[in-house]
C-alpha cells in the first residue's frame, strides 16, 4: 500500500487520461494512484503518511535541462561575484575573500559580469594583484567564457609574451606583449589544468549541499552538461554519481554528458547514449560550435554592431564537429552542441542533416540536441523539428541578454530566443538555466518564458512578445520536454501511475495569478521518488 498521499490538491498531471487530479499516492518510490479524494485515500493503511494539501498546485517535478551540476559543486568553496557592481567592488570582495583562505591556497571565482558596471571594462592582472598578491588567483565572467587570472596564476601556468594562443582560445596582451590575464574561451583550459583539483571527499560534501539547493527550488532531475575548458571532468562526474547512486545517496537524477574527448573510450566500452538507471545515465557527447554572446565569440553570419570586422569565433572546426557527430551517431551516442551565434546554427544543422541522411545501424536511442540555440535565421528555423533535434533552451538568459543582442546584435533580436517559433514548428523544448552562469530557479524561468520581462517587469508588454508561452508551455518545457531530451518520458516528466512519483508543491497557483508574479512563487514541498526531500515548516 501507498507510503505517502498528498489530497486535496490541484494537481497538473501533464497525463491525457486524467489531466488534473485531486489526490496521488506513492509507493516503492513510483505514483500508485492518482484521482479524486475518495478514491486515492481509500488505499491509505495506518502506515501512510498522509498529508491534506489545503488546495496547493502540485505540478511533475522540474527538471534542469542545461546545468552544470558538477562545477556547481566545485563552485560551491568559490567566491560569487554576481551581485558586483563595480570594478572596485569586485575587488573589495575578492580581497575579502582571499582573507578567508589558507595561505597557498589558490583563489577562485566566477560571476561578474562587466556590462552591468558604471565602467564596462574586464579586470586584468594587475587589478587581482592589487587586491590577491602572490596569491594564484582565477575568476571567471558569468557566461564562463572569458576569465582573469593574477601574476601568480599566469605564472603557475607558465604564460609569458611568448605564449601563443590555443586553437580557438586568446590571450589578451597589453601593447608591450605581455598578458594581460585575460583569458578566452579554450585559452582558460591551459589554466585549468593547473589550479589543484576538487578531492572525492569535498567533491561529495559539496554535491550534497548544492542538491539540497535545487531541492528548495523543485528540481529533481538534471542534464549535467560539461564546460568547455574541460576534459576529464565527465569522468570524474559519473564516477562520483555511480558511487552515490550505489550507496542510495545520489540525491538527484542525473543524465551526465561526457566531453568529445571520451568519445573513443566510451565507444570501446561499448557505452550508448541511455545507459544507466533511473538515477543516473548517460547523457550526450558535448561540443562546442562557438562562444557566447558577451564575450563577442558567438559565431555569427553578419558582425557585431560595434565591430564591423568581428564576426565571433568558431571553437571547434566544422570539419571535425562533423567527423565527431558522424562517429558518434554510428556509435549509438547522442550529441549535445552548444551554438550561439547563426552562423553557429546553420553550421550545426547542416552536419546533422548530413549525419542523419546517412543513417546507422547504432543510431542513438534519444536524440540529439542543440544547446542555447540563442539566434537562428528564419530559413533555419523549422529545421530542428524536421531532423527530430531537441532545441536545449535557457529563458533565464533571454531576460538577462535583452539589452547586450539590441547593443550587439541590433534588429537580428527579432530572431533570438525563439521560444514559441520552435515550438510550433514542432520542435521540442527543453528548458534549463546554464547555472551557474544565471540562477537554477525554474520559476524565475517560467516567468522568463512567459512575460519576456526581466524580474522588474522589464520591457512593459515584454522583449519581442510574440515569442512568449503560456503558463503551461512553460511547465511542460521543463518537465515533459527534458524527459523526452534524454529518452525518459516513459517515467519522468508526466504525473501518472507507474512513473516516478518526482512532484512538487507550490505556494501559489501559477496558472491563476498574474504572470508577473510567478518569479515570487516559492516551493512547499518537493518529492523525490515518494520520499518527501524539501519541505519548509
């Protein structure tokens, strides 16, 4: 019989049988039963832990389709540097900071963000020298894109004038040669492998506390992505969650992606996309088309408004994206690209055209996926639908990138962010958050998607309104759709007996309020599995 009843209720079940229900039981960590009152308490014993929701909305647990969990996790003894608003205040928190800290220990940090200062210019060496002295120091912008490092880290890492950039990476240098300490995309993966790893005891410890985070926030499910300065860090990961999946103390379900550089170890292994339980999987192989958008290393057809002769980046050669997509596509293995800029897009799709024209004996068993998918040309548009691609989008970004496209990208906005385009030329949306480069809140998301405002209720009408979903796009985006992103819409995403019983309480009813208070909508209870693992008194 059930171990938990939640009644009384408006619950969403995203199931076409019974599309809103009262009550829901869960037992051996799947729903039981879901329906009116009567019927579900009726198969209460003396063991069930019952509970009357007083009319709460009960909606599928959220699932985070573009986080990076892991790093999340190495982040979390990192100083924050979002809420900065200065350059001066940057350094006045880094010298704090670094104050905490034992002597050689390295310092490091992420989050700032220089468009939003009164003088929008990236810190240099000299700036964290002042403030960190011999101490290595390393804090990335927020897009992850771009870093600074001090002398002392340029030093550990042997840069010098003579250093010559990476293959799609640059180190800034002053007019004398010298770096400046400004880092570009692969340019900070010859930094990160200096600076000391994260040991499995602090790695776990510091999981554990991030998991309890996105627990107070609905998320029960994540899409563990990797960074683009990485190479061993998906190894790292998945051993660290089949460990604590073995023990029973994985705290969230996770689909974990492996950088492109594993890809000749898993296909020995003879690993496909899928693989796994129902706590932790294997996700996608991760690439990298292009940059980002405010580090100007977005790929793109046209150039930046500000710079005639800047048309972004390319990270990795179409040449190989397409050897790596056809190799990994024969090999029964999803991939997961990341692509900003349109030209980025158009690029990416036309190499899985040509993958998917060429069909395979092992094609993956979930599909592939296009992360950002931040700007795409209207000919382009229907093409992820038509080739079955997931388009892994972020509505967090669209609010907090508005003002850098018009800035940057000028009338091309029209076509950025292209919430209800994609959606209704059937592609399937994935909904994330990118965190920790925005917040993980899923209802600041939803806001997002659906009032194309910031959280001050910015733009009035909203920023290209016709791309704005309804409430329940918007849920279904990141439940349903990241489900299907990783081939488990059998059992997640959907609140129906047999499937996972992941679900969430909320305080309001976001179906009926104004839109423009979902993002102050907070989280009651969310449920894991049956087991009740967030709950405010």
């Amino acid at each position: 019989m059930p171990n938990l009843i939640l009644h009384n209720a408006r619950i969403l079940t995203q199931w076409k049988k019974i599309p809103r229900a009262e009550a829901i039981a869960a037992k051996h960590g799947r729903i039981f039963a879901i329906g009116n009152n009567a019927d579900v308490l009726a198969l209460a014993t003396p063991n069930t832990h019952i509970i009357d929701m007083q009319g709460a909305r009960i909606v599928p647990g959220f699932a985070d389709a573009h986080i990076h969990f892991y790093d999340l996790a190495r982040r979390r003894a990192q100083v924050s540097l979002y809420e900065t608003t200065s350059l001066e205040d940057l350094l006045h928190q880094v010298a704090e900071f670094s104050s905490t800290l034992p002597p050689k220990a390295w310092l490091l940090g992420y989050g700032w963000n220089e468009s939003t200062w009164p003088v929008p210019r990236f810190p240099n060496r000299h700036d964290l020298d002042s403030v960190t002295g011999n101490r290595p120091a390393v804090i990335w912008r927020a897009d992850l894109h771009a870093a600074v490092a001090n002398s002392a880290a340029l030093r550990a890492a042997n840069f010098t004038a003579d250093t010559p950039n990476p293959p799609a990476g640059v180190i800034d240098k002053d007019s004398q040669g010298q770096p400046t300490g400004v880092l570009r995309e692969f340019a900070i993966t010859m930094l990160q492998n200096v600076i000391p790893p994260m040991d499995e005891a602090a790695a776990t410890a510091n999981l554990l506390k991030v998991a309890a985070d996105l627990h107070q926030l609905g998320i029960v499910s994540v899409h563990d992505q990797r960074m683009e300065d990485t190479t061993e860090e998906g190894p790292e990961a998945f051993r660290l969650y089949s460990r604590l999946s073995a023990d029973g103390q994985l705290p969230m379900r996770v689909s974990c992606n492996f950088e492109a550089a594993q890809l000749d170890n898993l296909i020995r292994l003879g690993v496909q996309s899928g693989f796994g339980n129902e706590w932790v999987r294997v996700g996608h192989i991760k690439l990298f088309a292009d940059g980002s958008l405010g580090s100007h290393t977005a790929w793109m057809l046209e150039p930046f408004e500000d710079d005639p002769d800047d048309y972004g980046m390319v990270l990795t050669p179409p040449d190989q994206v397409s050897a790596i997509v056809q190799k990994a596509h024969r090999h029964g293995l999803a991939i997961s690209i990341h692509a900003i800029g349109d030209r980025a897009n158009r690029t990416v799709l036309d190499i899985f055209e040509e993958t998917l024209a060429a069909g395979s004996d092992r094609a993956p068993l979930i599909p592939h996926r296009v992360e950002h998918v931040l700007t795409i040309q209207p000919d382009d548009q229907p093409r992820l639908a038509q080739m079955g691609l997931i388009a892994s989008l972020q509505p967090i970004h669209c609010t907090d990138d508005m003002v850098k496209v018009d800035r940057l990208w000028g009338e091309r906005g029209r076509n950025t962010y292209l919430f209800k385009t994609l959606r209704q030329t059937g592609a399937i949306l994935a909904f994330g958050s990118d965190a920790p480069v925005a917040s993980p809140n899923p209802l600041w998301g939803i806001h997002a998607a659906v009032t194309r405002q910031n959280r001050k209720n910015e733009p009035a009408g909203g920023w290209y309104p016709a791309e704005r979903l309804s409430v329940a796009e918007a849920v279904e985006a990141y439940t349903l759709g990241p489900a299907i992103a990783i081939g488990q819409s059998h059992q997640q995403g959907r609140l129906a007996p047999g499937y996972l019983a992941d679900m969430v309480v909320l305080d309001r009813d976001i179906f009926a309020i104004p839109p423009q208070e979902i993002a102050n909508t907070q989280v009651t209870m969310t449920v894991i599995g049956g087991q009740i693992v967030y709950q405010t008194e």
